[in-house]
C-alpha cells in the first residue's frame, strides 16, 4: 500500500496531497504542473506531536518493487514491500510497521530544524537482507533473481529525549531507557542536510509547449513536436520512441520498451536464436530470424504475473511494425516503468518464454545480455468491455488489472 505526501504548490502555497508515486503534480489551484525529480530517493518525514522538544529524526530505507527468483524449475515473483532501520541503533524498532501508510507525511528539506541521524545502510544493504528472506520461497537451487521496478526511498521516525527516556514523538511515548554511560545514537549526525527536490517546469525543451502525461508517468510527450521526455539529472532528455498506428473507435495506446540486445555467453543474438533457445513449438515469423534479438516490455507497472506473461507474449510473438514518430492524440496509457528497470526484467523473460526450464535454467547464470539500443513503442489497444485487446496480436490485458498496477 502506498503512502500520502502533503507538499505546498511551488507556485501560490496551496495544499497538495501526493501519492507516493506521483511525479506529475498538477495544483489544482493555480493549474500550475511541476515534474517532481530527486537525484537519489525521496526523504519523507512522519509527523510529530512534540513541538516543545528538540527532535531527532531516526532513517528508515523504505523499498517497493516486485522480485522474480527462477529457481529449481519454476519461476516465483512477489511484491516486496519493506521499511528497515537505518542509522544502526540497537534500541529503535527495526522496521516502521504500517505507520507511513496510516498518517501524511512530508519532504524533508534543509529547513526542517532536528538533528538527522546519519543513515549508515545503503540500499543494496537492504537487498542483501531481502535476498536472505526470498531464497526461502521455494526449494531448489537459485539460479536468476531480478527486482524489477523497485523504489527506495527514507523516511524519518521523530524521537526526543527526555529524563534520560527516548521518546516516540508521533505518539509521544517512551521508546528506550538512555543507559547511562553510552547515547542511545550513534555520533554519526547529518546536521546540515542538503538534500533538495526539485521541481521541475513541465515545458517542452525544444518548443516550449506543456508536456503530457499522468500523476505517475516517467516519460512526458509533447503533442506538438511530437517529442518524449524522461527527467535525468533534474532536466528532461528525448526518449526515441514510435507509434504503431490502431484503426477504429476505442483505442488506447499502451507503452512497451523495445530493447535490443546480444548476448555473447550463449550466443543468443537474434530473434532466431531466441526461439530456438526457448524451444517454441510454433512456427514463428520467419521473416524475423535474422533480425537483432528485440524484447518487448511492458512500460508500465502491474501485477508480476501479468507483467511476465506479457512480456513473454509480446516477445515471441512481436512483428515488424511500421512505426510513425508522432505522438496520437487518442489516449495515452502513461509510461510508468522506467527503461532503466526494464532492463532488469531481461533474463526472467527469457526464463519465462522457456519450454524446456530444468535444462536450460542451469544455464542462466551465463546468460548476461548487453542492451544494444532501446525504443519506447505505443501499441494500439481496443477497449472491449473489461478487456484492452492488442489489435494485432489479441494480447489481452484486464482493465482492472491495469488500474491495479498504478498502486505498485
Ligand atoms: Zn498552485
Ligand atoms: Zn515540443
């Protein structure tokens, strides 16, 4: 479950409330938009109830993203969704619980008084632990693991000492007894944090035009230089993409990442040797053989079962469209996966297209793909009752399933 940011309009001051995974941030005030970029991760702060007391804001690495384990001969996925201590004290709880969810939280800047304790434990800390936790899935052995799509971001837990007490200053009740010869904390403080957000002017940086997209989209277009946009370094750079054009009413463009890439470890370069490799039955589209080796990723989130299966689906059975460069004026479905997590999701495609799993998944540790090239491509999708159907291919994806997908 995601979690509420309250956050003032860069603009004219007003109250916004923020999704977690919002990026987009349109007031509904002054009808200003704003790209919210940070260069790491996000650092949010719990409130607190103790306004008379100096405060001591405790991290805690928060992660949210799906993990995918080809193990033994299977493949299992599940959403991880965690908050683990940060600053290495012995006497605060290891994790947050469900409190970011239950209150509102807000961005902490340089002008948030408090002493920050430093947070000691890196984000690839906290993969370590979570590996630890995943390997009990299922049995057999590990032979491939990917997260695919996770965020970290900090959140800070309010304390104050008072009468030799910790207290937790969101319920403003002891948490630890201070022993007497040693502080609770560990001396490491960030007494001056210059972390910032950036909020960024939604302009087209070659016309000048307002970018498009949604609250949660990671890729802006422009309708009128049909151009994309993805943020980097606190300014937008284009993201080559192209549209496969649909026919008839209803329509839906959704996104997928066209990733060309070669692996040399066993030699799988070409569309030809993917299909060779992963043994499928049909005959497929020759006239592909040849051709550089292409996968097709969802560019948006959903559920790990469906994500994998379309995947899967788009690979094997993908064709060589024309593709316009002109951005449709039907909908859009936002781009909420960002290409550099697609890339992530390489192997366990592969893992997954596979039809003989026990042999080949021995193999997959070899298998290290180098991306060639990527492209964003809008697919033409028909809304038929609960269902949005590929117009070429009759891939099916659920509505309700996409919607789903927004609160991952
Ligand atoms: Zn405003
Ligand atoms: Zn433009």
């Amino acid at each position: 479950m995601g979690f509420t940011i309250e956050q003032e309009c860069p603009q004219c001051g007003a109250p916004i409330d923020l999704d977690e995974t919002d990026h987009l941030i349109l007031c509904p005030y002054c009808h200003v938009k704003n790209y919210l970029f940070a260069r790491d991760y996000f650092r949010l702060l719990l409130p607190h109830k103790a306004p008379d007391h100096d405060i001591i804001y405790a991290p805690y690495i928060r992660m949210k993203g799906e993990v995918y384990l080809c193990k033994g001969a299977s493949i299992r996925h599940s959403i991880v969704d965690v908050t683990h201590q940060g600053s290495g004290s012995k006497q605060l709880p290891v994790s947050l619980g469900i409190r970011p969810q239950a209150m509102k939280m807000r961005f902490a800047t340089p002008e948030v008084p408090g002493t920050f304790l430093q947070c000691t434990l890196s984000p690839s800390d906290v993969l370590t632990t979570m590996n630890k936790r995943t390997s009990v899935f299922s049995p057999g052995k590990l032979f491939h693991r990917a997260y695919i799509g996770e965020t970290f971001s900090l959140i800070y837990q309010p304390l104050f000492v008072h009468d030799n007490r910790v207290y937790d200053a969101v319920i403003n009740r002891p948490l630890a007894q201070l022993p007497d010869s040693e502080d609770v904390f560990p001396p490491a403080k960030d007494a001056h944090p210059k972390w910032n957000i950036t909020f960024m002017a939604t302009l087209c940086p070659q016309c000048g035009w307002n970018l498009e997209g949604e609250r949660d989209s990671v890729v802006l277009t422009c309708g009128n230089c049909d151009t994309a946009w993805e943020a980097s370094e606190a300014h937008f750079t284009p993201v080559a993409f192209g549209v496969v054009s649909g026919r008839g009413d209803n329509i839906n463009y959704l996104p997928f990442w066209k990733i060309t890439a070669r692996d040399e470890g066993l030699g799988i370069n070409t569309y030809g040797d993917f299909i060779r490799v992963t043994k499928q039955p049909a005959v497929m589209q020759s006239g592909l053989s040849n051709t550089a080796l292409s996968f097709w990723i969802p560019a948006f989130k959903i559920r790990p079962k469906i994500f994998l299966r379309l995947a899967k689906q788009m690979t094997i059975l993908q064709r060589d469209w024309t593709m316009e460069e002109r951005i449709p004026k039907k909908t859009l479905y936002p781009v909420t996966l960002p290409h550099s997590e697609a890339i992530q999701s390489l192997n366990v495609t592969l893992a997954s297209a596979v039809m003989t799993r026990s042999k080949f998944f021995p193999l997959l540790p070899d298998v290290n793909f180098t991306v060639i090239q990527s492209h964003l491509v809008y697919l033409p999708f028909r809304a038929v009752g609960n269902d949005m159907i590929e117009e070429h291919l009759n891939i099916c994806i659920n509505k309700n399933t996409l919607k789903y997908g927004h609160y991952l």
